[in-house]
C-alpha cells in the first residue's frame, strides 16, 4: 500500500468510523445511567466533552478521508486541522480540571492527558509527512486514530463502570 495515497485505505477509515459511531454510542449510554453522579462532579463533565470531543474527531477525519478526489494536500491539511484544533480544546479542558476535586492521583491524571494528546501529536506527525511525502504518511494516521479510539474507550469505561467504585 501507498503511504501517501489515501485510494487503498477505505476500509481502514471506515473501521475507525464504524468504532467512533459505536462508541460515541456507549458514551451516551453510560451518560445517560450515570447522569446524576456526573453532573454532580464538574471534572466527570469535563471528562466527557473530553471524550466526545476525542470521538467526534475520529468519526469527523474518517469521514473526510473517505472523500474520494481529494488533492494529496487536502486530506493533510484536513488531518492538521482536526488534531490541533482537538489538542487545543483537550489541553483547556484538562488545565481547568480541578485534579483533587475528581479524587485521581497525579499519576492517573498525567496518563488522561498524555493519553488524550498522543493521537492528535502522531496526527500532525501524519500530516507533515503526508505534506512532505516522506517518513511514513497514512501510517501515522491509523495508529493515531486507533490511539484516539483506544483514549474514548478508557474514558467511556470511567462514565460507565469506574465512576461507580
């Protein structure tokens, strides 16, 4: 496969799609059972723009990906796009969480915040090689969307189950 041609990666962005969709799904989900115990902690709220935030941008670059015709810079700047714009409304939301009122550990919360970032970074990562054509392109891509998978399904396991204990 190309790594700098998006026509031979349908069925990658249609899986992360499909998973996005289905998660943000869950995310709701487990909002809806647990919607007394979040809305009385603000950081659980934060929490889960975070994580809806993480899935909206999967589902969202996904979906732009399988645009076919796009020139080789548009899907780059597309996936530019996208991951700054998520780091940045990320980090906010974790610089105004009050850590000790959500009771988590420092450790706990620094794995939140590298977690929720390593996606968005191996994005920009994706898109400077795409707009390069060199150093591996698409490949960045996938992992950084199964990364940002990976954070939703953490956080939507916390909405669910952990916010209980």
């Amino acid at each position: 496969m190309d790594a700098y041609s998006f026509s031979n990666w349908g069925l990658a962005f249609t899986a992360t799609a499909g998973a996005a969709a289905a998660l943000t799904g869950l995310l709701f989900v487990a909002l809806s059972i647990n919607l007394k115990q979040i809305i009385a902690n603000p950081g659980l709220v934060a929490r889960a723009i975070e994580v809806l935030i993480v899935l909206a941008a999967v589902l969202f670059l996904s979906t732009l990906l399988l645009m076919p015709g796009q020139a080789n810079e548009v899907p780059a700047i597309e996936i530019l796009t996208i991951a700054v714009a998520v780091s940045a409304v990320i980090a906010r939301i974790q610089l105004r969480t009050d850590r000790k009122a959500i009771g988590i550990s420092s450790f706990s919360f620094t794995m939140r915040v590298v977690g929720a970032h390593t996606g968005p970074v191996f994005l920009v990562v994706g898109a400077i090689s795409l707009l390069a054509q060199s150093g591996g392109g698409i490949y960045w891509v996938v992992p950084a969307l199964l990364a940002m998978i990976a954070v939703s399904i953490v956080g939507a396991w916390v909405m669910l189950v952990e916010i209980l204990r």
